[in-house]
C-alpha cells in the first residue's frame, strides 16, 4: 500500500512501473484532474488541507478497501496547493485477482475520498475566489458501501 | 486545548489555530463559549449543519465529550478527491 499526501506532481506511468503483484490479474487506475470552470476563467485550484489528519484518513480508507477487496497492491495519491486547470489532482490504483473488485474498489477509494478525506477546494479566477461547495450526492453516494 | 479551523472558517475566524482556554465539555459547549467571544466567531459557527469537527485529528460528533482531548478543528464538509 502506498499512500502520498503531496504539493508537487506525480507522474502515473512512473507510478504505475512498481505497482501491483504477481497474482492480481486486474489494475485499475482513476486520475482526477482539474476541471475549468463552466465559463472557462479558472485560473487556479486552491486545495487545503489538514496536515495531521489527511494521512491518516487516507491510509484508513485505503487500508478497508484492501481488506474488503482482498487487493494486492492499492495507491493512493493526492496533492495540496494552487493548482492549475488541466493539472492532476490525485490518483487512485487497485490491484486485484479480477476486474470487478479491482473497479469496485476504486470507486468505493473515491467515494470516500470526496467527503470523507480533509481537503477543501477553492476556484480562483480573475475577480473572484469562492470555496467549491460539497454536493449532497458525494454524502449520500457512501450509503452503497 | 489547540483549536484549528479549515477553509471557509478560517478565513471568518482570521487565524488558523489558536490555543483555547474552556470549560466546555463537549464540542457543543465549545462551539457556544467561542460564539460568545466576538462577532466573527458567531458568524462562523451560526450554522452547525454547515459545518464539521475533528478531535484528535478523528471525524466527531458536536454532542462528543471534550474529555482529554488536545485539538479540536473546525471545517466545513470535506470536498477532496
């Protein structure tokens, strides 16, 4: 398990040469990247978060989708700081025996890393910044798990 | 006790931690001690619904006693990934 909590970027092939294990037949890699806002002014996304917790919180979440999936390798990577559109923001990567798992796993990494992992998110542009909002429907898409 | 605040409510707040003498014993009181302080805290927390704590950098409830606990934060709902 490998679990980076960064301000610089990451490079997923790199991440990717390393990962996994012999009797996992299934990768499954997800990439978030910052997306311009709908009027296509975003400057920068502004990411905070809270030093102490957020590897811990990471490593929680990563550590039961291992369980619960049996994966044999899981990655975690999420940055912090001003980030620009079309950046990578964070990475998840789960490796198990077949597919199903290794998909279902990073969407439950996901799920959780939405409301449940200490970040919050600016978008700044020209004359504007304004605290991206958390959707009721990141909260309520934990209840499938 | 340390107090922290995160995003929005740092910026109301104006500092990001500060060291907090209280009685309170629970999240709640806390919340209640620091609304009486000054105007900008009572902005901060005027909606607890808006609104999440950690003690000892672990997710809690506001009703969550206060007992031996040496950093409490303040943030709103967590919007990473």
């Amino acid at each position: 398990m490998r679990v980076l909590v960064q301000e610089a970027a990451f490079d997923v092939a790199q991440q990717m040469r390393d990962f996994g294990a012999p009797d996992m037949g299934a990768i499954v890699t997800f990439t978030g990247v910052v997306r311009d806002n709908d009027a296509r002014n975003l400057t920068a996304m502004e990411i905070e978060h809270y030093p102490g917790m957020t590897q811990s919180a990471l490593t929680r979440i990563a550590a039961q989708a291992q369980d619960r999936w049996n994966l044999g390798d899981v990655l975690v990577i999420h940055r912090y700081g001003r980030l620009r559109p079309g950046e990578q923001i964070m990475m998840v990567a789960t490796a198990a025996r077949h597919r199903k798992a290794a998909f279902e796993a990073a969407e439950f990494l996901m799920d959780y890393l939405k409301s449940r992992a200490p970040f919050w998110k600016k978008e700044i542009t020209a004359d504007a910044a304004e605290w991206v909002a958390a959707r009721d429907e990141d909260e309520s898409a934990l209840k499938r798990w | 006790m340390d107090v922290l605040y995160f995003a929005w409510v740092r910026e109301r707040i104006g500092v990001p931690r500060e060291s907090v003498e209280t009685q309170a014993d629970t999240v709640a009181g806390l919340v209640e001690e620091l609304r009486g302080r000054e105007e900008r805290y009572a902005v901060a927390f005027s909606d607890l619904s808006a609104l999440r704590v950690a003690l000892d950098q672990e997710l809690a409830e506001f009703d969550a006693p206060l007992d031996g606990v040496r950093e409490v934060a303040f943030f709103p709902p967590m919007t990473g990934g």
